[in-house]
C-alpha cells in the first residue's frame, strides 16, 4: 500500500463517484478492489450499492 489508511478513507469520501473511486485507490495502491473495500467497511464507510441487472427479455418484469 502506498497510501495510509487515512488517506484512502478521506479520498473516497470527497469523491463524486464513489463505485470509481474505488477502482482507482486500487490501482493508486497496487491493490485488489476487495481490499479497498475492506478498509472503507472497517472504517464505517458507506459502499456503493452494486447495480442490479436486468432480464433482457421482453416477457418479464423490469427491474425496479
């Protein structure tokens, strides 16, 4: 890790796009994004929700 823990937490809460900034700390620190997000988790951040998909049929329901 290049950056201290502080520094992670601190920028991915001043970030607009959190779901990115999360993929960039990794790449910045040499790192799997599973790790960022264990160190965002313990440091009562709050992740971005992963987006659900959608069946592609036209027969069912859309997602909500």
């Amino acid at each position: 890790m290049n950056m201290t823990i502080a520094a992670i937490v601190w920028d991915y809460e001043e970030a607009k796009d959190k779901r990115a900034q999360i993929q960039i700390l990794a790449d910045m620190n040499l790192c799997e994004k599973k790790e960022i997000e264990k160190i965002l988790s313990q440091n009562s951040c709050e992740l971005p929700v992963p987006k659900v998909r959608c069946a592609k049929r036209r027969r069912e329901k859309p997602c909500l």
